[in-house]
C-alpha cells in the first residue's frame, strides 16, 4: 500500500465535524458519566456506507456495547 493509500484509509475512519458532535451529544446526554439513559435515539442516515461508517466510530466510543445499538435498512 502506498502512502497515498495509507493516508486515504486513515482519514476515512476519522470522524467529521457533524460525527463529533453527534458522539459528543451522545456522551453528554445519553450516557452521561459512563451510565446508560433510558432514553432512546433514532438517527438516519441515507446511505448505508455513512451508516456503516457510524457504527465504526461508534464502535471506537465504545457505544455499541450491552446491545445498545440496532439497525434497519
């Protein structure tokens, strides 16, 4: 993999501005001080590929544990 392509991957696993502050919001709101809510959230997405890049960064926050995260496409 060449260094263009090294760069490329990396950067795609990185979240934007909007990500950021939707982990943010998450974090202040619904998992406050590392205890769950009971509320819930729906978040649409129009493409499956930003969906699955959600669930990637999710997954790094360590928000998709105890089953907390459900999908439908």
């Amino acid at each position: 993999m060449d260094t263009i392509e090294k760069w490329a991957s990396k950067a795609a696993r990185k979240p934007d501005s909007k990500a950021e502050q939707l982990i943010e919001w998450l974090n202040t709101h619904i998992r406050s001080d590392n205890k769950w809510s009971n509320e819930r959230v729906v978040i649409f997405t129009e493409y499956r590929d930003t969906m699955n890049w959600l669930l990637d960064l999710f997954e790094r926050e360590k928000l998709l544990k105890e089953d907390r995260v459900m999908t439908i496409y």
